[in-house]
C-alpha cells in the first residue's frame, strides 16, 4: 500500500528577512493603531450648501471600503487567494485614505481643489498639519515629524527582529525605511544622476528645504513600492505567509480609516451646528 505524501506548507517568514521586517513592521503599526483617534484644531471652512460636493468622493471611498472588505473575506476562507490579493492591496488601502482625506482636506479648507488634491501635495498637507499641532492623533508616536535625520537613525544589529525591541525603536525604522523610500522617489521622477555633483546637489536641497516623512506618507509609499517600483519582499512566499501580512495590513489600514471617517463625520457635524 502506498501511503500519498502530504503537503505541508511551512511558513518562510523567519528565513526571509525582508519579509519578516516588513511582517514586523506591520505588526507594531497594528499595535499602535488599535483604537486609533484624531483630534482637530481648525475650524471647517467649508459651507454646509456645499457638502452635496463630497457625494462622488464619499461614494469612491464607499466602494473601495466594500471591495476591500470583500477581498480580506476571501483571503480569510482562502490564504492561496492572497497571493495576488496581497499585491495590490497597498494600492487599495491607499485610495481608500486617499479619498477619504481629500474630503477632509476639502472640509477644512474650503477650497473644490481639494478633491483632486495631488497624492504628494495630500501627504505633506497633513503632516504640516500633524508639524503644527492643528491636528492630533491619540497615538502620540503618529504626531511625529522627521526631518532628513531620521535617514541616519541606527539601531543595534537585529534589534527590531526582537519582540523586546521598543517602539521608539521600530517606529523610528518604519519612517526610516519610509524615508529613503520617498527620497528615491524623489530621485526617479526628477530622472537625477547622483553620480553627477548637479544631481547631488539637487537631492542634499530637497533633503535640506522640502523633506519631511510621516505616518501620513506611509500608505502612499507603499503604494508606489508595490505598484510601480518593487515589492519583491513578498516574492515566492507561500500562501501561509502572505494571508498574514495581507490581513495585518488590512487591519492597520482599517484603523486608520475609521479615525480618518470618524473625523470627517465630526467635522460635518460641527458645518451643520455652526449653520444653524
């Protein structure tokens, strides 16, 4: 009698160390998220006969929120599903914030340019935001601001793949990581040759007059790292693996949608008290 050979399938996580950075990384944002609220200072320019101006917008996040609770549904029945899934979920659960605060954005200022904000121009808005205090998460690690010094932060060899690291420690990494990744952005779409001292020059400015990194970039950079750069972390890595990180990130991005939607609802709230 010949007995058929079972498939096992092992997770690769601890082999893979870019992975499993990522995987941690992920993890801690969770942590931190839980429970996630924002408090505003500024009071809405917006008037209330213009909020009919949100509805296509309001709509988009709508969809984007069903079809990404619709994926994670799949995934959670089926992990061999999130090995597609997986890749293009930074790229949902960024428009999902995207648009959302764009509304926001739209609320606060008053200004219909809001709803076609650019994805850089939303990012910095809201870490000025965060930079002056007009905005205030509960969390107080996501209110933090870095300036080009987090690019030299160091941390002992290995020490983040430790549970005992701090979160000082590994949020400082996240925006580190964040960083180089939104000054190598920077470097491509400005087609710059840091071989050449013109090119240079030209990236030590931007570092030195324009460079800030949030959490507020994080949903952003990685949807360029997954859409148009690259994410081979996630490369070859079996199912097991890729149904964990895909729902962590799930989740870190669902916290800070229902803080983001929770804002956005008080702001709507306060134009229509202030209109009576």
């Amino acid at each position: 009698m010949i007995i058929p050979i079972m498939k096992i399938e092992l997770s690769k996580a601890n082999e893979r160390i870019d992975f499993k950075t990522h995987l941690i990384y992920t993890e801690r944002l969770l942590e931190l998220s839980n429970g996630l609220s924002i408090k505003c200072q500024i009071k809405p320019l917006l008037k209330k006969n213009k909020l009919d101006d949100i509805k296509s917008k309001s709509h988009l996040v709508e969809l984007t929120k069903k079809s990404l609770e619709d994926e994670y549904h799949i995934v959670d029945i089926d992990k061999d599903y999130s090995l597609a899934s997986v890749l293009w979920l930074p790229m949902k659960a960024y428009y999902l914030l995207y648009h959302l605060l764009s509304v926001i954005d739209y609320i606060l200022t008053g200004k219909k340019a809001s709803l076609s904000i650019s994805h850089e121009g939303c990012s910095n808005a809201f870490s000025e935001r965060l930079k002056s205090g007009d905005i205030k998460f509960s969390k107080k690690k996501f209110n933090e601001v870095f300036t080009k010094d987090i690019l030299k932060f160091k941390s002992k060899s290995g020490e983040h793949l430790k549970k005992s690291a701090t979160d000082d420690v590994i949020y400082s990494l996240i925006m580190k990581k964040m960083g180089n990744y939104k000054k190598d952005n920077y470097k491509l779409k400005a087609g710059l040759n840091l071989q050449t001292k013109k090119g240079r020059e030209k990236v030590n400015k931007y570092l030195t007059n324009k460079f800030n990194v949030s959490i507020f970039d994080f949903f952003c950079l990685m949807r360029i790292k997954s859409s148009y750069r690259d994410f081979n972390f996630i490369d070859d890595m079996p199912a097991i693996d890729t149904k964990k990180y895909f729902k962590e990130y799930y989740i870190v991005s669902d916290n800070f949608y229902k803080c983001f939607n929770n804002l956005k609802n008080k702001l709507i709230t306060d134009i229509s008290i202030d209109s009576n």
